[in-house]
C-alpha cells in the first residue's frame, strides 16, 4: 500500500529539489531523514517535512507498519511562477522569474 503527502507553491526552483532527490529515493524513511537532516540546501528541509507529513499520513491506516515504510518516489513539479521586475540602466527592466514547486512524496512498505 502507498502513502502520499503533496506539497503545492512550495517557492524553490524545482530544478534545486531534483538535486537532492536522487540522495534519498529508495531508501528506508529513518536513513533518508538522517541523510536530509545534515544537508545545507534549502530542499533538504522542506523534503525532510514533506516526508514526516507522509510518515504521519500513513500512521492514520492501522495496517501499515510505519517502520518498515520506503521512500518509493518524490516527484518536483513545476508550479506557476511568480514575474517580477528589476529596475536597470537607462529606464529599463529586466524581468526575474520566481519559481515555485509542487512536491510530492510518496512512501511503500517494504516488500522484502
């Protein structure tokens, strides 16, 4: 059985969380929690709190074991972006995109 937790309009480039999913997908929740939690990126916190969300999702269901749960999948979507706009040289602009991300965990029991 899977367990889900989303996190929508997240404001980090998606492309700043696909860095740090790679290090923790597969994994068991207790090791991909001690690796996030000594990371520096801004990802690794906001990760770390999307997968205790899914880890208290799935104590809801009484036939899950919570301790044998495995990070199956972390999906980074794109979320809209906010436009914003700079002043430079001359009277012009310049347009800065901030980038928001839809972030969604995803934890299985263990099959083995």
């Amino acid at each position: 059985m899977e367990v889900r937790a989303v996190s929508k309009y997240v404001r980090i480039s998606p492309q700043k969380v696909h860095i740090l999913i790679g290090a923790v997908k597969g994994k068991p929740v207790e090791d991909g929690l001690n690796i996030l939690k000594f990371m520096p990126q801004k990802a690794a916190y906001i990760i770390e709190k999307i997968i205790r969300s899914a880890v208290a999702n799935a104590d809801q269901f009484p036939d899950i074991d919570v301790d044998s749960l495995v990070i199956r999948n972390i999906i980074a979507d794109q979320g809209p972006t906010l436009k914003r706009f700079r002043a430079r040289a001359r009277g012009r602009g310049t347009r800065i995109l901030k980038r928001t991300a839809h972030i969604t965990v995803i934890l299985a029991e263990d099959s083995t």
